[in-house]
C-alpha cells in the first residue's frame, strides 16, 4: 500500500485508495461539516457574544480609522498633482512665484485663506493662481496667512481677453461659484466658443496671459452696445489644495 | 448484517472526522472519531475482528489525512486487537469502564501511530494525546450504547 501511494505521489497523482476514501467520505463529510460550522458558529456567538461585541466595534473604529486614512491619502495624491503641475509651470518674467496651501475654503463668501502672509512678501492684489489657471487676488494680508478674493466673488473684477485672431479686451467680474462674466465694447468681431479668456495685463499686479478660462456664451446688448460673454473659469475652486503667488 | 453496521459506524465516524473534528476540537485537542469507533467495534467483534476494523479505521483516516495509510492501519489494526482482548476480560460494560477502554486505547493508538510517524513536537502531540483520550472516551459512550443495543442482539 505505501509503494502504491509512493508511486502515485511520485507520478503527482493521488492514489486510488485515498481518492475513494476521500470521496465517499465527502458526501456526508461535508454537510456535516456544514452543520457543524453552524452549530460551532451558533455556539461561539452565545458564549463570546462579549467579545464579539468588542471586536466588532474594534474593527468599526479601525475601519473608520481606515476610511479617513484612505480620504488623507487621496488628499495628499492630489496635492502631489497639483504640486507637480505647479513646478511645470512657466516663469513669468520680474515675477517671483511663492508656493502656498490652501487651508481654508469658504466658497460662500468666495474667500480662500492661505498659509502665507507677509512675511513670504505676500502683498493685496497680487495674483494668486493654478497651474490650470488664475483663481483669485490677495485681499488681506497677515503675517503668516493672507485671504484671497475668488474670481466667483462678484466683488472681483479683472482685465481680461478673448483670445481669438483679434484679441477682444473687457472687464470680466465674478459671477458665482461656477461662472464669471467678460463685458466687451466691440461687438463687431465673432467670437467663437471655448475660445480661451486670459488676462489682459492692464493691471500694475496681474499680468498678461493668465489663463482665466474659455467662453462659452456669448450675449449681444446692441441697444446698449454691450457683449457679454460667460466664461466657465478652468479651475474647480473647491478641488484647489496647492496655488502659486505670484509676487 | 454486522459487517455493514461497522461500515456504517467507521464511515460516518470517518464523516464526522472530516466534517466536524476541527471545529469540536477543545484546548488544542480534536476528537479522534474513528479511533473513538474501533474500541466498541472490537468488542463486538472479537480479536480478529477487532484487528480489521482497526486495519480499516486507519486505512479511512489515513485517505482522509492524505498522509500515509500504512502507518494509520498498522496503529490502528494494534489497537483494534487489543481492544477486543482487553475487552474480553471486562465483565460489565459501565459507562465508567468504556470511557477508561478507550481512552487507554487512545493512547495506545496514538503512542504507537507516533513510533511510526514521529511528530514534529513529541511534547505538544503527547499533551494533546491526553486530550483526545478524555474526549474520545465520551464519544465512545454512545458508540457502545448504539453497539449494545444493535450487535448484541444479533449474536456475533
């Protein structure tokens, strides 16, 4: 019997003898040890309810502790992106970028606080943007922290331009969370939409060619001779974690 | 008719020790249902008897343990004559004397399954061994009530 279960195992089978045993015995083998799992599981439950009871609120804690964890892990991934975009950015020249986090967003009064003040050289009206594009300027300053006016706030108002084959210069200003408004005076040039809307430079702070966003609607006033484009601004102002300012 | 009722008792015994030992296993130690089954068996069965239940318990445990059937026969083959010669001398089957048969049995088995198959850690297999005798020693009471009511009345 051991040279036969030898020469099976060698050959990478099971021998005979043991396959029937094994078979025979699955078939009441095994819904005995269905019920007896059942029965073993029951009687666990009775007898260590109190222990059971304080693993599982241990393993929600760790869950929760993990889901967080997992949230923190996500935030840092995409501040690492915005990070990376950020050191691609182009210089712009006499300008000196200061690297900054965002550490407080009030999207209702279209306000976002920065961990730079002062004393980064941090002064109101400087521009404060994305790789994607402008977000907003320094309103106030503290030492070590400053507040940026939004470009949704419609207390914001920049130069700005429809980059076509004639750039059309206007004002856009905030218009809520999602949307700003350009006014232009020409309405004799078409202007075509997703046609990109930067700045215009005419500003001692803000220069010129800060990607602002594309337009996507365009409204003609001719009663009043006024162009109203709306432009849906590049970046999404609650996704911002890292910004540039630009000194 | 005696022939089938140990083939039925080894290969639910066999059943259980594949479904249900593990899971009933106390303190480290798991019963050993088909070693449990050869002590009443063999009284039944006499000597000879007793040795081919025994052969036939380790050649069920040893398939399902996919270890080496050999050693699981020869132990239990042992076993299976001594149970019945040593059974032969008790006059009055008490629940008492069954659980102390095949305790002793137990040991012997598994002390002599461990001269064959030498365990990694003799220590911990013979601490359990004293285990499995005390468990395998109630699990034999039913067998020998079963045993009683049902192979005796069909005179061996």
């Amino acid at each position: 019997m051991g040279r036969v279960q030898t020469s099976a195992r060698n050959a990478g089978r099971v021998d005979a003898v043991t396959s029937t045993i094994q078979t025979a015995s699955d078939l009441i083998g095994r819904p005995v040890g269905a019920v007896s799992q059942g029965v073993s599981d029951f009687a666990q439950g009775i007898f260590r309810a109190g222990s059971l009871r304080a693993e599982n609120e241990r393993l929600r804690a760790e869950e929760q502790a993990w889901s967080l964890y997992d949230a923190r892990i996500r935030d840092m991934q995409s501040e690492i992106e915005q990070l990376r975009s950020l050191m691609g950015m182009p210089p712009i020249p006499g300008r000196e970028a200061v690297t900054a986090v965002a550490i407080g967003y009030y999207p209702h009064e279209h306000r976002m606080t920065l961990g730079v003040g002062s004393d980064q050289g941090i002064r109101p009206d400087q521009p404060v943007l994305t790789a994607a594009g402008l977000i907003g300027v320094v309103h106030s300053v503290e030492a070590n922290r400053c507040q940026v006016r939004l470009i949704s706030s419609p207390q914001f108002q920049v130069g700005a331009a429809v980059m076509g084959e004639v750039p059309l210069e206007g004002i856009a200003r905030g218009e809520g969370r999602d949307v700003m408004i350009l006014q232009l005076l020409d309405l004799s040039q078409p202007i075509e939409l997703d046609q990109p809307v930067v700045t215009s430079g005419y500003s001692e702070r803000i220069p010129r060619g800060l990607p602002i966003g594309k337009a996507v609607q365009v409204e003609d006033d001719e009663q009043f001779g006024i162009r109203r484009v709306r432009v849906f601004p590049h970046v999404r102002l609650s996704n911002v974690r890292s910004v540039v300012v630009l000194k | 008719m005696r022939f089938w009722i140990a083939l039925v008792v080894l290969w639910g015994g066999a059943a259980l020790q594949q479904g249900a030992a593990e899971r009933l296993a106390i303190l480290g130690c798991a019963p050993d249902f088909l070693l449990a089954a050869v002590g009443p068996l063999a009284l039944a069965y006499g000597r000879s008897g007793g040795a081919v239940v025994g052969f036939l318990a380790g050649l069920l445990h040893g398939g399902l343990a996919g270890a080496n059937i050999a050693q699981y026969a020869a132990s239990r083959a042992i076993v299976g004559f001594v149970a019945a010669w040593t059974g032969s001398a008790i006059e009055k089957l008490e629940p008492v004397t069954c659980l102390i048969h095949v305790a002793g049995l137990t040991v012997l088995g598994r002390i002599l399954f461990m001269f064959m198959a030498p365990p990694a850690q003799i220590g911990s297999y013979l601490l359990a061994t004293i285990g499995v005798a005390v468990y395998n020693g109630v699990i034999a009471l039913p067998i020998y009530a079963l045993l009683r009511k049902t192979v005796r009345k069909d005179p061996l």
